[in-house]
C-alpha cells in the first residue's frame, strides 16, 4: 500500500485550530487509513492508503477534519517517492547541514507558472534565498524566518496558491516515519 505525507496547514498554532495528535490519529484510522503517525503537534502525518491520487485524498483529509473534528483547514499531501525527491533536491545542502532551521520546504498545493517563481525572485524583500519548481520550493531565511518579510502570505500572493512550510529538521524527520511506513509489519501502529 502506498504511503504518504500529510501537511495540515496551521494547526494548533490558536484557538480554532487546536486538534490533538492522538484524536487525529484516531479519526484517520477509522477513516480507512493504515498505520498512521503524527510528528510534533503541528499536524504532520505519515500513512498507508490504497488511494493513488493526492488531490482526492487531500480533499477528503480536509472533509474529514471538518466534520470529524471541526477543524478547517487545508491539507497537503505528498506520496513517499515525492517526498524523498523533495529530499535529495535540495538546492541548498551547506544551509541544511549548518542551518537547518533555516531553511524551509514550501508544500504548495498548485504548480505556479515559470513567470511567478521568476516574479517571485524579482520582488524578495531582504536577504532570503528561495528556489522552486512544481508544487513546492526551497528557502533559506538567512536571518531567520521570525525577522523576515517573505511570509507565507507574500508567498501565496507571488505564487497564486495556498502554501505550508516544514522547516528541514521536520522535512527529514517526515522522511524517516515515511520510510519506516514504507515496510509493513503486522503490528504496525
């Protein structure tokens, strides 16, 4: 069975967007999803599905958020293969080993056209370096990421798409439990 990564945008982060890991868990293994793990607690989830077609299962883990748990939100969802290509892509490998912090995969749900990542580049406001293609990109906030002016809204307004960012210690971290995930055992949680 197929496993994927799953990237709920913006939770826990204030009141209408708590939900507990363990509940999560929970709901998406009465939903038909197999051995699924949450990371930290700001909605990171490995799974196994059957389903082959990411957009469809990005809709449905956001239907079910809301009726199950009544939380809106947008849900971003990568296949294992996609993942670790996004993994061994990275354009910046000094920042990820010195840095790692400090630099970001940005998940985006649409693929923007050359011309925004080009006009994206163009109107940077300060020290930031970012690289993109297809459905995500790669930043390095060179004086972190609290400081800095390209924020997710400055993002989604260049790119014309709604976007969540994993910083690289989470990234790799996804890669694990997506790798682990990857060899079935009977007794998998």
């Amino acid at each position: 069975m197929p496993v994927y990564v799953g990237l709920l945008r913006a939770v826990n982060l204030g009141p209408g967007t708590q939900v507990s890991m363990e509940r999560l868990r929970t709901l998406l293994s009465e939903k038909g999803l197999d051995g699924v793990v949450t990371l930290l607690q700001s909605g990171n989830v490995v799974f196994r599905s059957p389903e082959r077609d990411t957009a469809r299962l990005e809709g449905r883990l956001e239907d079910w958020l809301s009726k199950g748990l009544g939380l809106t939100t947008t849900c971003f969802v990568r296949s294992d293969g996609e993942w670790r290509a996004i993994v061994s892509g990275n354009p910046f490998p000094k920042e990820a080993s010195e840095a790692p912090n400090h630099l970001v995969v940005l998940a985006l749900k649409g693929a923007p056209p050359p011309a925004a990542w080009k006009a994206l580049a163009a109107s940077i406001p300060g020290r930031e370096r970012v690289q993109g293609a297809g459905r995500h990109a790669y930043i390095v906030y060179t004086d972190g990421i609290g400081r800095s002016r390209l924020t997710n809204a400055f993002l989604e307004k260049h790119l014309g798409s709604s976007s969540t960012a994993r910083n690289w210690n989470t990234v790799r971290k996804l890669e694990a439990l997506a790798s682990s995930r990857g060899n079935p055992g009977p007794h998998l949680p």
